[in-house]
C-alpha cells in the first residue's frame, strides 16, 4: 500500500493527537483501521508506537524530516 513518506497525521484528536491519517491517494483513514494495516505489514517503513494505552502509527526513523509522521 503506501510507503510511510505517503501518510501524514491529521493531528485531529486531543492535545494534537492522531485521529486519524491522511494518505496519498486514498484520503482519511481511522487511526484504529491504520494500525491495523500497519500491523499487517501494509504500510513499508512504518511501525506502530503505544502511548499510553493507545496505538499510533509512526514512520520507522531516517534523516529525512518530512518522510517522518509528526516530526
């Protein structure tokens, strides 16, 4: 599906947190259905991150800023 360089955080929820993502080509998706297809091994060069409880994606680090999910 979409390289992590395609998938931007929508900063939607509280305190700026991801609701939800944007994707090249396909538009919002749910934060739940994102780490999900992250965990199926859909999205290459991304992982997910649990923060208190709750299940991020997040892009796999480089030196590259804007590849990187919210940095």
């Amino acid at each position: 599906m979409a390289k992590g360089s395609s998938i931007n955080g929508n900063a939607d929820g509280k305190n700026g947190s991801n609701k939800s993502y944007s994707v090249k080509g396909r538009g919002n998706v749910s934060r739940p259905k994102m780490v999900k297809e992250v965990k199926q091994g859909k999205h290459s060069d991304t992982h997910v991150l649990k923060v208190n409880g709750v299940e991020y994606a997040r892009n796999n680090p480089n030196h590259n800023k804007p590849d990187n999910i919210d940095d």
